[in-house]
C-alpha cells in the first residue's frame, strides 16, 4: 500500500516524584530509564525504522526518548503535555508525507485514549489490554492506511500492545 504508515505511541516511562518539582520537571526514576531503554531496543526489534518522532515537552518525556536510542528527527510539542487524543492526533497530522513510521511519545490519558480512538479494532485483546492498564513506557503499534493528514477516529489498525520490563 503507498499510503501504509506506523504509528507508534509510547508512554514515558516512570518519573520520580520529588517535593517541590513541578509536574513538567519530574525526571525518570532509575525504573524509568531502564524501561524506556528496554522499550527502544523493542521497538528496533519490532517496528519499522523510526522515521520521525513527536515528544511532548515534559522532562520525563525528553529523558524517555533518550533512553530509547531512537535517532531520528524529534520534535517537541507543548501540546502533547497534557493533551487529549484530538491534541495527539492533530500534532500527528503536521507530520510530512515522507514519513513512514512516527513515534510520539506522551503522557497518560492522552496516549492510551488516542490509541483507542484510532483504532478500528477497538474489541480486540490488544485494545482491552489498553483498557485496563497503559503503564509507564508502554507502547501501542498502529497500522495507518492513509497520509497523516487523514489521521481520525477508528482509521487505523492497533497491531500491538507492548509493556516493556
């Protein structure tokens, strides 16, 4: 298919809680760094090429996409902070036409709701899993049939649902 696309939303993996930091500021706990580096070596092994990524602006979130190792072209969106599904989507949707796999990498609710919002099999195992718990570093593959410019509710195909520990 000339339009197949990747999407690949992945939750910042666990942060620290330290008094007096605000919430934009928490850093990964140790647990944090190592999951999220578990989750890169994952995804390399299990997606395709990584070919763009949008990272909300949090420092967990920043630290997370570092320990992944995924080298390629970032960008930060304020938006992705805090934001709900139609946020996520519409970041997505600013994505180049070049681009065959995005990453983005977010926060909870708003990464496990876009990957029920966008996936048309939205009763399947892999769904119900997201339903119950989106851990920290997990991460949702999406099967995206047309240009990210189309991204919208149930258009894409949720292939998988890793938590990596």
């Amino acid at each position: 298919m000339a339009d197949h696309r990747t999407l690949v939303l992945m939750r910042h993996g666990k942060s620290s809680y330290p008094e007096g930091i605000r919430d934009h500021e928490r850093q990964l706990a140790e647990r944090g760094l190592r999951e999220a580096r578990i989750g890169g070596e994952w995804i390399r092994e299990n997606v395709p090429p990584v070919d763009a990524v949008l990272c909300s602006t949090s420092r967990r979130t920043v630290e997370t996409l570092a320990s992944t190792g995924i080298e390629a072209p970032a960008g930060f969106e304020k938006s992705i902070y805090g934001g709900s599904p139609a946020d996520v989507i519409a970041a997505a949707r600013t994505t180049s036409d070049h681009v065959k796999t995005l990453l983005i990498v977010g926060h909870e609710p708003g990464i496990p709701w876009t990957a029920l919002d966008l996936a048309s099999n939205e009763n399947s195992e892999a769904a119900q899993r997201i339903r119950d718990k989106f851990p920290t570093s997990a991460i949702a593959v999406l099967s995206v049939p047309v240009p990210w410019t189309e991204l919208d509710d149930s258009v894409a195909t949720l292939l998988e649902f890793h938590v990596p520990r």
